[in-house]
C-alpha cells in the first residue's frame, strides 16, 4: 500500500503572516532546490544581476556534458518524426518505383591480357624497356585509353555492320523508331557514342589483365560487342606493329639512299677547297699543347684581349658621360665631387663663420659703417673663390670624359684593324673544318643507317603481340540493373540523410526555447520551475484541484521563490514575459493563491494596463477604479482593493485603461505605492504587461524587489527572450528566475527525461 503526499501548496495554519525566517527542510524536489540556490539573496540590490553562470567549466561535482546530447538528437528526431517519416516513405517509394520501372539491362565481360614485352624471335627486336611502378601503371593506362578511343569503336562498328542500319539503336534504346533531325550526327557517329557510353574497361591494381564490360538491354547483342572490342583491339595492336615496321623499312631506304649521297658529295668538296686553299690540318698538335681554347695565332690573341680593353672602355665612357651630363645639369654647388672638395669646405666654413661675425656686427653697426662693407666684401671674395673651385671641378669632369672618349675611340679602330687580318686568316681553316665535320657526321649517319636497315630488313614479317585474349563474353543469363535491393537500401539511406538533414536543419533555424535544460543554457538565469502542459484542461479548474500536476508545479515554484533567499520571499514581485499567451498572469494568480494558502497576506495587482485579464480569471467585472486611477492621485488606493473571496487574497484590478500607460509608471509613483503596501501585505503580486515593444515592465521591474519572467515552451524564441531578460536587467531588475509554462516533455520528444516534473498521487493507495 503506498501512502498519499500532502501538496506542497495545501493551505494550512502554521505559518503566521509577515517574512519567514527562513528555509526550512521539507519535500521540495531535489532539482528545484538546486536551482533555487542558484539565485543570491540581493533584495538589497534590485539592479543587481541575480545569476552569472559558472564560466570556468564543469562545477566541482558536477559531471562532465558528453560531446553529443543523444537526448537533444532523439528529442529533435521525435519532434519532427511525422515529417521525417514522410520524407524516408517518399524516398522509399522512389527507390522501388526505380527498380520496377527501370528498364532491365545486361552486362558482358571479356577479358584480356596486356604484356609490355613478348618474347624475341632474331633477338633484334625493338622492346621496350621494362618499366615498373608509375611508368607500368602509365603503359597499362595508355592501353587503356586506346581501347576506349573512338578509333576502336569505328572499327567495332564496321566490323559488325552497326551503323549500316537502326536496328542496333533500337536494340540499345527500346526505341520503335529512330529519327535523325537535320543538325544531328550521323547514323555512324551515333553508333559510335553508344559503343563508348555504354563501354567500361577495368583495369585492376597490380594486374595486367584488362576486362571489357559492355551493357545492352539485348544479352546476345552485350556478349557479341564485348568480344568484338577484344577481337578488334587485337587485330589492331597487330596492325600498328606491322604497319609501323613496313614504314620504318621505307623509310630507312629512302634516307640511306639521301646520306650516301650526301656523303660523297661533302668528300669531294672536302678535298677541292683543300687544294685550292692549300690548307695543311695541323691544328691537332696546338689544342694539344694548348688546349682547346687557346688562341691559333699572335693576331687572334691580340684581337682577344683589344675587344676586351675595348668593351671595358666603352663602361668608363658610358660611365663618365653619365658622370658629365649629371655635372652639367644639376646645379653647380650640389654637385657631390663639389661638395667633397676639402679647399670648398674650408672656404665654405670661413665663410659661415664671416657671416656670423657680420650678423653679430649689424646688431651694433649701421649697413654703411666701414666695418660692415669690409666684411661683405671679405664674404663676396670668399663666394667667388668658391664657385671658381666649384667650376674647376665640373671641369675637371668634363675632361675625364672626353679623355674616355678618345680612348674608347682609339681602341674600337684598333680593333676593327685588327678584325680583317684575323678573318682572313681563320676564314680558310674555319671553312675547312666545316667542311671536314660534315664528312665526319654523313659517314656516321650512313653507317647507323645501314646496319638499321639490315636489321629492320631481317625482322620483317615477323609479326609478336603483346596482346592476348584470356576470356570471351558470354550471353549473360541475368539482368545486372536495376539492382531493387540496392536501389531500395540507397533510397532508404537517402531519405534517412535528408529526413535527419530536415529534422536538424529546422530544429538549427527554430530558436524555440523547448526545455528546461535551455533556460539556464540559453537564458542565463536560474529555473524557479515548470508548469507541465494542462493538457486541454482549463488551467483554474486543474489549480483547484490540489493534486493536478500544475498546482503541483506551483508549489514548488512558490518554494523556489522562498528560497531564494534567506530572508524569506521577496515583498514585491513582478511577473512579467517576453510577449502575450504565455501564462504570466495564470502564474501570478497561482503565486498571489499559493502565497495566500500558506496564511500570508498577499495582495494580486493586475498591472497590464494594455490588456488586463485577472480580473476575468476572479470573476470580477472590470471597475472603473483600480490601479490607473490609484497612480493617477484620483483614487485612493485601499477603495481600489477588491476580496477575492480567497482568505488572505485581495485585488488590485486595472482599472480603466488609461491612453498612455508609461506615464503613470513613469517616476516614484509605483514605488510610492508598493512601499504604502507593505504594512498592510506580506506579499503583493504585480502582474505587468509583455517587456518586449513596451516601456511598462521596464519601468515595473525597477520598483519591485523580485522579477519572475515567464516563457512558453516552445513559443518563447531566444532572441525574444533574452532581449526581455537584458531590458529587465538595464532597467535595474532582480530577475530572480524563470518559469517554464506549458511544458509537454513527451510533445518536446524529452519522454521520461523530465518526468520529474509530472509526480501524480497513487490513487490505488489506501
């Protein structure tokens, strides 16, 4: 038999009115009370910040967060599993109508193999080198791309007679019918880009063998094309050999023919310009002793060291043109080598210092006095002695330059002197050598010549291939596509990828607040508590039952409120959100009754001048007195106050609707009348209007002691909020916590991972 706990909210006679002295043990929830001892007692100091999260990492005893909330993911899948399921059947649905409506298709393999080398028959054949590594890799790709080239697929095509009609296009497309549009390739080349579409050739790591796969919707036609790519990639492999040593044997006749002729005629003009230039080679003995860049003769030495003094002289007469043209324009006193001249800078010292002493001499004497003329005199002398300096040295310029020039011109008329003699002498042997270097390279391209062609002679009609057949195709017996099993698992893999793509990229762009875990996360401020969603219920009816799960959720909110501080609750709160709907004035109403059960005197304001609606949850017509005619200085504020009917509960209601609302807020006059309130109310409940686009709960927050915002779960959007909470706190708010309103975890997708916020009675239990 299980036993019956007492609601946390259930009225009762112990405490007595006024501030409790303190928390005291009782059955308030674990979790509640740790989030109530988040918030510090700062009653004191209303624009206090009431919560700063721990920024330094995990607190002592707290567990490490796992990289992945597998909650969160199954929650976000949960939420949007109508959607995902949708997406995974239409995806499925895609896949089996692609294996069912596609057409049925067949694939043929051959195989063959490709050597790089192949045994010799005379030993003389050309091979080629053995490779390995890239280059094999890059031989067997070369015949690979050949057996792919359209070449082969002409061949195939004029060996089967393919483009000689449509019936292999209709064969390959299921088509009745095959047109050919003015603009459109031929007959011929439309075979051709059918055979290379429908052609895979695979080439295996580490294998010479080459499989040739072709696929047709005909198995007959499939088998037939892929043993005619092996057979015509033979044959032509057979073919370029053989064609390549019938042309090398031409060819080879025709240039030896060319080089004996060449041959011949280079030796006789060899020996005639000999004798009639009466040259004699003896060069041999010289390279020897001298090596082979010694100069032959005294005129060629002479000619080799004048062409460089020559081209050295014609440096310094650039150089010193430079030189001059920079002297001759630039004026006379900034010339460096004017600058650099030690008599320029004595006299030039002598006369700053003549200048100074006639300055000093004008502060005493008249322009006119003899003293002043003999010293600008002494000044004067001084600047002609200096500029004739300065201009000896511009000449002195102008001279280096025109001696460079005479000698750059009396080396290059020695050189060209000495040009002719040492052309008329090398003239004869340099077209000697020529002639004899000729001879020298036709004999030797005559001899290579010859023996290649005795060999290529030998070899001819000996025909080796490196290229075999190992496997013909056979007429497939099964279709290869469509494959349904494959298809259906890729559709379902898809339609799994887009349907988690959907559920995360919505859930991302959605900044709903959910659950709780996000208030403290996203918020930063504690949670006073959660109101679970009524379910359909209307909230008053299931807070008259003392044992619903919302009354329930009061009273333990009303307990966090308690303890959140050790000077008991707060003597003014103000209950406010981030927008309208999202339960704050049920939630002041079940504060102000909760508070009112407990034996305190609480006094329920309903301060949203805009939009009031306490007074339709008491029951109460709307009067025309009320809190805007109490701020107004028209009423006074105990013939405002209404009964509620509930012991220890009175109302404060609205009133009529003032035209600006922020003004009667605005100033102490709130202040003034909360603080007029308290000898007479332990608690009074102040419900204020949304913060957002409203200057009211700015102005509220900053006269009450406490500040409880309220969001809807799943309505209440981040940036909303937390602009709220950020104007609560400028405005120098105590947001003491928050209140999660409508709390659905199983509609969240959180299941029973917050069903501590749902603790039902056992009926069953006696």
């Amino acid at each position: 038999m299980g036993s019956v706990d007492v609601p946390l909210g259930a009225p009762n006679p112990g405490p007595t009115p006024g501030p409790t002295p303190g928390p005291t043990p009782n059955a308030f929830a674990p979790d509640d009370r740790r989030n109530a001892g988040a918030v510090p007692s700062a009653y004191a100091h209303p624009g206090a910040h009431a919560y700063e999260p721990h920024a330094g990492g995990p607190l002592e005893g707290e567990d490490y967060e796992p990289a992945i909330d597998l909650r969160a993911v199954w929650a976000t899948v949960f939420r949007n599993r109508y959607m995902m399921i949708a997406i995974v059947g239409v995806a499925l649905l895609l896949g089996i109508a692609s294996a069912v409506l596609m057409p049925r298709k067949y694939t043929a393999q051959s195989s063959i193999q490709i050597d790089q080398q192949v045994a010799k028959v005379l030993g003389t054949e050309d091979s080629d080198p053995q490779a390995s590594g890239s280059d094999a890799d890059r031989f067997l790709q070369t015949q690979v791309d050949v057996l792919t080239s359209r070449a082969i697929a002409r061949r195939v095509s004029e060996s089967l007679g393919l483009g000689a009609n449509d019936d292999f296009l209709k064969r390959m497309t299921g088509a009745r019918q095959i047109e050919i549009k003015p603009g459109d390739a031929s007959l011929s080349d439309q075979v051709v880009d059918v055979l290379q579409n429908n052609l895979t050739v695979d080439l295996r790591r580490n294998s010479r063998v080459v499989h040739i796969i072709f696929t047709s919707r005909d198995p007959a036609l499939a088998a037939e094309i892929a043993n005619s790519y092996a057979t015509n990639f033979i044959e032509g492999n057979i073919q370029r050999k053989f064609s390549a040593s019938s042309y090398s044997r031409r060819f080879l006749q025709n240039q030896l023919g060319l080089a004996k002729t060449r041959l011949e005629g280079s030796e006789r003009d060899l020996i005639a310009y000999a004798r009639s230039a009466r040259l004699i080679d003896a060069s041999a003995g010289a390279r020897q002793a001298e090596g082979d860049n010694a100069p032959r003769s005294l005129v060629t030495a002479n000619l080799i060291q004048l062409n460089a003094d020559a081209a050295t002289s014609e440096a310094n007469r650039i150089r010193t043109r430079e030189r001059w043209e920079q002297a001759r324009r630039a004026p006379l006193m900034s010339l460096p080598e004017v600058q650099a001249n030690e008599a320029v800078q004595r006299l030039s010292q002598k006369r700053a210092e003549d200048f100074a002493s006639l300055s000093e001499v004008r502060r005493r004497l008249k322009p006119d006095h003899p003293v002043v003329i003999q010293a600008l005199a002494e000044i004067a002398t001084l600047d002609q002695q200096i500029r004739q300096l300065a201009e000896e040295t511009r000449k002195s310029i102008e001279n280096q330059y025109l001696t460079a020039e005479r000698q750059n011109r009396a080396i290059t008329q020695q050189v060209l002197s000495l040009k002719g003699a040492t052309l008329a002498e090398q003239g004869r042997s340099v077209q000697y050598n020529i002639l004899r270097r000729e001879v020298d390279t036709n004999r030797q391209l005559y001899e290579s010549l010859l023996q290649r062609y005795k060999e290529v002679s030998a070899e001819a009609g000996i025909t080796s291939n490196n290229v075999s057949s190992v496997d013909l195709a056979e007429q497939p017996r099964k279709p290869t596509s469509p494959r349904p099993l494959l298809n259906i698992a890729l559709s379902l893999i898809a339609g799994i990828g887009l349907a988690m793509l959907y559920a995360f990229g919505r859930d991302y762009l959605d900044d709903s607040i959910r659950n709780p875990q996000d208030v403290e996360e996203k918020l930063r401020i504690p949670l006073l508590g959660v109101v679970p969603d009524s379910g359909g219920e209307a909230p008053l009816a299931a807070l008259n039952n003392p044992k619903s799960e919302i009354a329930e959720a009061y009273h333990a909110i009303r307990t966090s409120i308690e303890l959140s501080s050790n000077q008991g609750p707060p003597r003014s709160i103000l209950v406010t959100g981030s927008s309208k709907s999202e339960g704050k004035s049920t939630t002041s109403f079940a504060l102000a009754r909760d508070f009112a059960g407990l034996g305190r005197r609480v006094l329920l304001i309903d301060a949203d001048l805009r939009r009031p609606s306490l007074h339709r949850t008491l029951g109460i017509p709307l009067p025309d007195t009320g809190l805007s005619s109490v701020l107004a200085r028209m009423t006074e504020c105990s013939a405002a106050i209404l009964p509620t009917g509930l012991p220890g509960m009175s109302f404060l209601p609205s009133g009529r609707l003032p035209p600006d609302p922020a003004t009667l807020f605005a100033g102490t006059a709130m202040q003034d009348l909360l603080a007029s309130l308290e000898p007479d109310y332990d608690v009074v409940i102040v419900d204020g209007p949304p913060v957002l686009a409203l200057a009211d709960a700015a102005q509220l927050t900053a006269a009450t002691q406490a500040t409880v915002f309220v969001a809807e779960a799943s309505s209440a959007h981040f940036g909303q909020a937390r602009n709220a909470v950020s104007r609560l706190l400028r405005a120098g708010g105590n947001v003491i916590g928050c209140v999660m309103t409508k709390y659905n975890a199983k509609k969240a997708g959180y299941g029973q991972s917050y069903d501590y916020y749902r603790y039902r009675y056992d009926e069953t239990s006696k």
